[in-house]
C-alpha cells in the first residue's frame, strides 16, 4: 500500500474507542503470554500489558 502523501500534517477529529477485560485477555494469549503471566491472563486481576494500549489505539 503505498503512502498518502496529502494525508501528511492532516489532522483528524476526536475518537471513541472502547474495549472490555475480554479484549485484554485475547490480546495476553495473542502475543504468548503463559503460566509465568498468569495476571495478564485470567479475569482475577485487571492488568494488561503495556503495549495493550497502542495495539488497541490502533484498531480504533
């Protein structure tokens, strides 16, 4: 896919995303998060991993 140049200094508007525990639990198993992650893994705690952020930034 090749480069937008006109899109280059553009500005977009504000935008909404959402995402729920399940997500952040899909996105440990995705990346291979184990039995040493447990935390990042189960519905017990409400962790997630740092670059859970910018990947679901991302999607948006």
């Amino acid at each position: 896919m090749p480069i937008n140049t006109d899109a280059v200094g553009a500005s977009g508007g504000p935008v909404s995303h959402g995402w729920t525990s399940k997500d952040a639990l899909l996105y440990a198993v995705g990346i291979g998060a184990g039995t040493d992650e447990l935390a990042f893994t189960t519905e017990n705690t409400k962790r997630s991993f740092q670059t859970w952020s910018g990947s679901s930034q991302a999607s948006a």
